[in-house]
C-alpha cells in the first residue's frame, strides 16, 4: 500500500498530497491520521515553512470516511464507547491539529470533496478548487452525523442556513455553486489548479514566518473570543513583533526602496 500522505518541500512551502486515489483518498481504516499528525508536527517545528499546499492525487481530493469502515463500526462486536474513543483519538485528533497549525494552509480542491473530506477542507485557510470539484456534507445519507466537527467548521465558512441545507440534505454542489456560496475563494480549469495553488502560496510565503504565525493564530483565537481579548492578544503579539528581526528589515528595505530579505 502507498503511503497515504506525500510531504515535498520547496523552500518555504510544503506540498501535502494525499496518495490514495485508488480509495479517493478516504480519511479512516488507514494510515492517514497517524501520517497527518506527523506532518504536521513537522511543519510546526520547522519555522522555515511559510504556507502549506493540501491536494489529492487522482479524481478526488477526499471522499471521507471508508464505508467499510462503517459497516465494522456498526457490527455488534464494537460498542458505542469504543467508536467514541476511534473518534476522540483519530480523526478528531486531526481536526484539532490542522485547524490549529499556525502555517497558512491552502486547500487544492482537485475532486470531490465529500463529508469529511469537505471538513478537511473546511480546516484549511484558503480554499481554491479546481472546475471538476463537488462537495458534499453528505453523511445524513449514510444515517450517521459530522463526527469529526464538521457542524462547526462548516456553518463557519458559508454561514448557518447553507450550511443547514447541505447537512440537512447530504446533496452536491458543484465547484462554481461553491464559489457562489464562498466556500472556495476561487475556481481555476483543472490543469491549472497547482499553478494557481502554488502561485498564491509563494504570494504568501514572501512574507516573515513570524508574522504569517500569530495572524492565523489570532484570526483563529478571533472566532469565538470577545474583542477585549483579542485586542489584548493582538497587543502581546505585536509587541513581540516588534522586536523580531524580520520586522526591522521590513522597515529599513521600506525606507532603502529596495525588497526584503527574510530569514
């Protein structure tokens, strides 16, 4: 069997393709989250990487959750608690550490992106699909819930009544209904989605590590704290950045007219 995860790095991007087209790069009864966790502990302790590309290879982006898998978690030798601990400790671990990575991620929607596949994508930062993705939060289908917190992450990026209506209906959308719906920020043809990715995420990673960090880590602490507290986070962090090294460059390329040059 392949590996699921495909870690490349180039300078200061990461390329993460999932490289299970042969399951569409399901999510559960393989290696994917003990391979995602390892990357992204990685990425997190090398604070050369600036922004993360996350792609599928093949047809898919993710098709979520194994029905085999189902059919095993639904046979009586698995009791209710022992799927409540699968979940505490496997994809809920990823959705914790990827929602959390302090590295802009960028969502490369190659394919369909279905139930847990769309709320891997939902953790990601940025999203841009490509004109062959579809979307659905399809698990009302199969009579089982977002157990990996999709009914958070979803209704966060496109707002609570579409949000409803794709969870209550387990439907399809397609890539430009997506965009309408702001779910991606953008739709590319298809042989140019990792030009686009790629092009962006370099737009991205020209700026200090430092600083791209506490942005996200402030947009994120921002979803559900009052504006006392991330003014008083946004006051720690910038008197942090401030001092950094990084910053005095920024500045003294300013005043010289000339590009920065970050470490």
């Amino acid at each position: 069997m392949n590996e699921f995860l495909i870690y490349e790095q180039n300078g200061p991007v990461v390329l993460l393709t999932m490289n299970q087209p042969d399951k569409r790069n399901t999510l559960t009864g393989n290696t994917a989250i003990v391979e995602f966790l390892a990357a992204v502990d990685r990425i997190h302790a090398d604070h050369r990487v600036r922004c993360v590309i996350l792609t599928g290879n093949g047809p898919s982006f993710s098709a979520g959750g194994d029905i085999r898998e189902m059919k095993r978690q639904a046979s009586p030798d698995v009791s209710e608690m022992d799927i409540r601990h699968e979940y505490q400790n496997g994809i809920q671990r990823l959705t914790l550490a990827l929602f959390n990575l302090e590295v802009p991620v960028i969502a490369a929607i190659n394919g369909h992106a279905i139930g847990a596949g769309l709320d891997l994508a939902c953790m990601c930062d940025i999203r841009i699909a490509s004109e062959n993705a579809k979307f659905a939060e399809s698990f009302v289908r199969v009579g089982i819930v977002p157990g990996d917190g999709g009914a958070w992450l979803l209704q966060r990026v496109i707002g609570m009544s579409r949000a409803a209506e794709m969870s209550f209906t387990g439907e399809t959308i397609d890539a430009q209904q997506a965009l309408t719906w702001n779910q991606v920020s953008r739709v590319v043809p298809h042989d140019q989605l990792m030009t686009s990715a790629r092009e962006l995420a370099g737009r991205i990673a020209q700026n200090p590590s430092h600083s791209l960090r506490l942005t996200k880590r402030l947009m994120r602490e921002s979803i559900l704290s009052r504006l006392e507290t991330v003014l008083e986070l946004s006051a720690t962090f910038q008197a942090i950045s401030h001092k950094t090294p990084d910053h005095s460059e920024a500045v003294n390329a300013f005043l010289e007219k000339r590009a920065p040059r970050f470490d």
